[in-house]
C-alpha cells in the first residue's frame, strides 16, 4: 500500500475495508486477536453478492453457514439470535442477500469494536512507519 492509503485508513472504517491492503493488514491484526473469522465471514458474503448462478449461490451460502454460521463451527461468528433467525429461515432459499444482516452486525462489530484497537496497534503504526521512512528515502 501506499503512505496515502495507509494514512486514510485512520480517517475511516470504511476507506480501510475498501482496499485489499487494507484488509489484509486488518486481518492480520484479527489474527493476533482471534477474530480472523469475522473479516473471513464479511469477505465470503461480498464474494457471494457477486454471484449470480442459482446453484452456486446456493452452495457458497451453505459452505458460508457451515463455516461461520454453525454453532458446530470452529469459525463461527458472534451474531444475535434475531439475525440468526433471519439466516435459518433465508436458509430455505439461499440467494446473494441471505447473510446481509449478519454481514451488516459483523460489520459493525469490528467497526466499533477491532478497529480502534488495529488503529492503536503496532501492525499499524509499523507500516505506518515504514512506509513514512520510504517516502523519506525517496
């Protein structure tokens, strides 16, 4: 990423969740944590909005709950149980939009919860800072 990326990622959530950097860097930083899986989750339903065959829609959505869903799930999500409500029932038909409201809580969730701390962190502040030294250098 450049300096200019790495430096909007501190003046929103979203400008950081917009590039592939910046994800990567967040998810990293999910991985110290242990929550991994909500950037995984958030990632899997941008990627199933984008589908658009009737069967493999159907597929990646029931690879998506087994995955994150499931309360079997090694990689399940933290979600209320009205939304899992919704996903049980949007289950019996799977489209596009099956898991926006869950995309929508995990979305919040690290916005409000991860993000602050990924801000504070030293995988920011190290790439931060090594890309500041470059653009020194340069």
């Amino acid at each position: 990423p450049t300096l200019e990326e790495v430096n909007a990622w501190a003046q929103s959530f979203d400008k950081l969740m917009l590039t592939p950097a910046g994800r990567n860097a967040f998810r990293e930083f999910l991985r110290t944590e242990f929550s991994e899986e909500n950037m995984l989750f958030w990632m899997a339903c941008e990627e199933l909005k984008q589908e658009s065959n009737k069967s493999v829609i159907e597929e990646k959505a029931r690879l998506i709950y087994e995955d994150y869903i499931s309360i079997l799930s090694p990689k399940e999500v933290s979600l209320d149980s009205r939304v899992r409500e919704v996903i049980n029932r949007n289950m019996l038909e799977p489209s596009q939009h099956t898991f926006d409201d869950a995309q929508l809580q995990i979305y919040t969730l690290m916005h409000r919860d991860s993000y602050p701390r990924f801000m504070n962190s030293a995988i920011y502040k190290d790439l931060l800072q090594s890309l500041s030294e470059k653009s020194i250098e340069a």
